[in-house]
C-alpha cells in the first residue's frame, strides 16, 4: 500500500536490551535531562509586574474617541450596532444643544452608548463599521467584575480620557492608534 | 533507694532532644513541601511559589494556615474514630522513626555528657523496621474508614506494595548488619566514621540500591505512588479527608521522606561523619557535634532532593510491574548480595 503522506514512521519492536531492561541506565538519563532543565530560561512571564506586549492588531477593549479637542466623535448612527454580530452594542441619539458645541463634534450624539462585554467577541467589525473612526479596540484586556452588571460598559468607562485635561493618560490610552484623524 | 539513683536530669535532657528533634522534623517537613513544588518548577522550566516573602519562602505559612481555615468534613458513612485516628497514626509513626538516630556524637555541656541521640537501644534497626510496618496503617486505617471505593482501593495497593517492599529492605540491611555485627544505630555510625573509606556505601552498593528503591516505594514516592495514584484514585487513600487532617497526611509523608533520608545517610553514608577530615582529633566540643549534626542533616536533605528529583522525571509504574519488580526482581538480587557478603566476609574471616 502506498503511503499517503511521507510522515510514515516505523515503529521500533526490537526487544530490549540488558541495559535497556535493567532500567536504571534509562532513568538515569532522564534524570540528566531533567537536571539539565534546572539551568534553563524560565519560560514564566511574571504578570503584574511584567506584561508581555500584544501585537499591534491585538483587539482588546473598545475605546469611544475624541478629537484633539476633546470632543465626542461619536454621532450615534448605530452602524456599529447593525454591524456587532453578537448584538453587544446598543445606544440612544440625541441633538446636540447651542450650549454643548465643546462637548460633541457634531449635532447629534450618543446619549447613552452601552457595550455588553459578556455579549462582545472582540471581532473589532464595530471599528472597521464605524464612518466616524470614533470606536476602535484599544491593547487593555477586559477586567473582571464581580456582578453582570458590571461588564455592562457605560459610556463613561468607554470613554477616552480628554486629551487636554488629562493629556497623559490621553495618550496612554491612545496608545499605538496616533496614526488615527478625522 | 532506686529513686535517689536515678540522674534526674536525664529526663529534662531528653525532653528537650525530643523537643527538638520533633520541631526541626516538621519545620524540614513543612519546607519540603516547599522544595517540592520549586524542584518541579525548575525542572519544569517554570518560577515555582514567589509571591509569599522572599522567594515564596512564606508559602509554606500560608499553605498551614489555609489548611487550618478549611472546613473539616467527616464524612455520615466513615468509621468516625478510626477515620479520625488515621491521620494522627500517620503522623506519629512517621515521627517515632527519629528517636534511634544518632544525631551527633556526644556533647559536653554543662560538666555532663550529653548524647545527641534519644535512644541508643541495642536493636535499633529493628525498631525503625517496626516502626516503618506500622507507618501502614495509617493509609490502611484512613482508606478503610472513609468507606469510599478508591480509598480502599489505594489502601489495598498501599498494604501490599508496603509488605513487599519491607522484604527487600530488611533482606538488603542484612548485609550491612554482618558486616557491622551490631543493629545498634551508634555501633553503626561509629564504625563508619573513621574516613571515607569506611563507609558501608563502598562496600554495599548494591545493598544500598536496593535499600534506596524500597525506601522510595515505603514513602510512597513516585514512581511507587500508587496509593495516592492522582489519575487513578483521585489521590487515593486521603481523598475524604480535609482540612488539617489532610495536612497531616501530607506532612506525614515528608516526614517520611526526610526520616528515610536520614536512615539511608546513618546506615550508608557515615551518619554524622565529615568526609576527608578526622574529625575525632578536634576534640570533644560542642561546635564539632553540631557540624557533624549539620553533616547528616547534609546528607539527609541531599536524599529528600534525590526524592524529589526521581518524582519529576519518571513516571508511575503499573501495578503488575512495581508488584514484579519488589518480589522477582529485588528480593532475589538482595539475597544474592547477601550470600556474596557472607562469602566474601568467610573468605577474609573478618
């Protein structure tokens, strides 16, 4: 019969030999080897301390950008939402009044924008749906809670932090995605 | 009078030995269980406990106070007395091991001479053979009164693989015990301790293979752990227990661990002897027993590592296998080496 692929291997029936059967020899060579691993690298990450880095495709948590100035980018259109295979995302429009021009970038805006991280599977389609570049994954892995309701995301924990009044913790969290305008 | 004979001291010097004895067993118990999981990591290419204190030193606190906290379950159906009794059994049989041995040579301290050894009774050897025989039921006692199926499964192979092994072990001291003419622990060290050449590892290797094979199974070590066989028996003859009287199972065993050590290194390797040096010319000062006592201790903690060492390499062996091993294969060869003993010894006539 001809082999199907050429990863056939022969096994090896031969009896043992006296070394073989006496046993010691063998345990002792695998005593070597294990003694030899004392010395290695250890493969261990210690994770508070050290974290290991994510590629830059990695999809962690969503983000809610803003712009330079700080503003809201998001208008509510609920294409990320039509687009959430998990139906993890729901929101509330609502326009925008003379007074909160600073606030969003455009009349209409996310009044109440919710992600259910227990629903979200991270695919990051909400990012590429979005016309507006005003949700994207960001590197943070999603933290545990206690309750359900705790992993239901309001916009505050979504939110990032405003760039001027809070520029450091801005550009943390904006992390590898400068490259993101408009 | 009788009464007025008796050097009352004796019993304050001996009280504080056991004491001490007793403590410093636990403390290298409790620090095993410690070097158990860091020898796995590292030969496992992992970092092992180091989060509690200093290289996870604490970790073994945390472990005690843990098993303190958890809830103790006895199980409706379990022989409540014996299933109490099981674990303390366990405990005691693997501490009264130490009463025998000579843990250096004598210290002279407040104008007496004090022996560094609990007991120096004339049959030694047999009481620690006793004592082991007895170490049995406790896995028996507790596999039985859980009244679950694989603790009394692991209690059955525990019994059996314990009474085969004994066998060897005994036959394989033999001939150690012509060569030495006495079953007196001290005789023993104290004919060892002329130099390393006097050594009875250099005259009975074999004896001293075999001996450290059936040590391996006594304790119930890998690759003997069949007992406590986790993918078998589910941990076998402790599975019902909880809380401390779990703790005193596994602590049992380090004991053991360690206590076989220190018989291995008393009985083969000089006991409290310092190897290339004569110590006996330094006088007869307290800092010479205590490095002779450093030395077994040495030596002992040696064989607690070689244990562990063995348990993250090879594995289990099956049931057939270990029961062919003790009774076709180490008994004959202890005999054997037995008979080539006594014939070497008659030609020479020692």
């Amino acid at each position: 019969m001809q082999a199907l692929t050429n990863r056939l291997k022969l096994v090896n029936r031969k009896p043992m030999t006296f070394v073989e059967k006496l046993y010691l020899w063998n345990i002792l060579k695998g005593m070597a080897i294990t003694f030899r691993h004392i010395f290695k690298r250890k493969a261990t990450i210690n994770y508070p301390e050290q974290k290991r880095t994510f590629s830059p495709v990695f999809r962690g948590l969503q983000v809610l950008n803003r712009d330079e100035e700080g503003k809201e980018r998001c208008t509510a259109c609920g294409l990320c939402a039509v687009a959430c295979p998990a139906e993890a995302i729901t929101m509330e429009a609502a326009e925008r009044s003379s007074n909160e021009t600073h606030l969003y970038r455009e009349e209409k805006f996310a009044a109440r924008f919710e992600i259910n991280m227990l629903r979200c599977i991270f695919c990051g389609l909400c990012e590429e749906a979005c016309p507006k570049n005003a949700i994207y994954l960001s590197q943070t892995f999603a933290p545990s809670n206690y309750s359900r309701k705790g992993f239901i995301y309001k916009k505050d924990d979504l939110l990032i932090p405003h760039p001027k009044e809070n520029p450091d913790a801005y550009a943390k969290a904006l992390g590898e995605r400068k490259k993101i305008t408009n | 009078m009788f009464f007025t004979a008796i050097d009352y001291w004796i019993f304050l010097e001996k009280a504080i030995l056991i004491l001490a004895v007793v403590s410093i067993s636990l403390v290298i118990a409790m620090y095993a269980t410690w070097a158990e999981r860091k020898v796995a990591a590292v030969m496992q290419d992992r970092r092992g406990p180091n989060r509690a204190g200093p290289f996870g030193l604490f970790q073994p606190l945390a472990d005690g106070v843990k098993l303190f906290m958890k809830e103790e379950i006895i199980p409706n159906v379990s022989a409540k007395f014996l299933f109490v009794m099981a674990p303390a059994l366990a405990m005691i049989t693997a501490l009264m091991t130490s009463a025998v041995i000579p843990w250096g040579s004598s210290v002279h301290l407040f104008g007496r001479d004090i022996s560094l050894q609990i007991a120096d009774i004339n049959i030694g050897i047999l009481y620690i053979f006793g004592v082991i025989s007895l170490g049995v039921y406790g896995i028996m006692i507790g596999g039985w009164a859980s009244n679950n199926k694989f603790s009394l499964l692991a209690a059955i192979r525990g019994a059996s693989q314990m009474i085969s092994y004994e066998l060897a072990m005994g036959l394989s001291l033999i001939a150690v015990l012509m060569m030495t003419g006495s079953l007196r622990l001290s005789v023993i060290v104290a004919q060892q301790s002329e130099g390393f050449f006097n050594w009875n590892i250099i005259y009975q290797p074999l004896g001293f293979l075999i001996f450290f094979i059936c040590a391996l199974a006594e304790c119930n070590r890998t690759p003997f752990d069949l007992p406590e066989a986790e993918n078998e028996l589910n941990f076998g003859y402790h599975q019902e227990y909880s809380s401390m009287k779990l703790g005193f199972y596994l602590f049992a065993e380090y004991i053991n661990m360690f206590i076989s050590g220190v018989v291995m290194a008393t009985l083969f390797f000089g006991g409290y002897d310092i190897p290339f040096v004569n110590e006996a010319a330094w006088g007869n000062h307290w800092w010479v027993a205590l490095l002779g006592c450093g030395m077994l201790m040495t030596k002992a903690l040696f064989f607690v590592f070689l244990f562990m060492w063995i348990r993250w390499t090879i594995p289990r062996f099956r049931y057939d296998q270990l029961m062919n091993v003790g009774w076709k294969k180490l008994i004959p060869l202890a005999l054997i080496n037995m008979v080539i003993t006594a014939a070497v010894m008659l030609f020479f006539s020692k």
